[in-house]
C-alpha cells in the first residue's frame, strides 16, 4: 500500500473521558523506548492504513524503513500499542 501525504488520526483515545491518553505512553524507566516506539509505530500505520476501513498490511521490513527502528523496538511498541486497545 502506498503511503499518504496525509493521514487522519483518531483522537478518541487521547481525548476521551475514561481514557489515559498520552500519560499511558510518558517516558518511565524500563518504558521509555517502548512507549516512544508505539508512537512513532501509530504514526506510520496511520500513513498506511486504508481512509475508509482504516485497515492496513504492513511489514516489519516496512516499519523499519519509515520509523528507523529495530525489530525488537517494533514488536515492543506493537505490544504496548495491542495491550493498550489501540490495534488489534
């Protein structure tokens, strides 16, 4: 899939009343990298992801060459991402 020049990004989850937001993925000791990866994984699968289903394939292969993270940072920001509702 081809990357957008722009993407829309849902806020629900930062916004939200019975949400955490943004403060579930601050900078903490044994977190810090974690948390910033699965921002910047969000970002690229926002880049991706299809306007009306806002599904997307992509790979790590792929999320390396945009993010410039390892494997290991992708596969822990995709879990932080997964266990916070934010992807399934």
């Amino acid at each position: 899939m081809r990357k957008m020049e722009f993407a829309i990004l849902p806020t629900e989850w930062i916004t939200g009343p019975d949400k955490h937001g943004l403060s579930s993925f601050k900078w903490q000791s044994r977190e810090g990298a974690r948390n910033v990866a699965a921002l910047m994984l969000l970002i690229v699968m926002s880049h991706h992801a299809d306007r009306h289903t806002g599904r997307m394939s992509i790979t790590y292969d792929e999320f390396q060459a945009a993010s410039g993270l390892s494997r290991g940072k992708i596969a822990a920001g995709l879990d932080k991402l997964e266990a916070s509702g934010l992807i399934r």
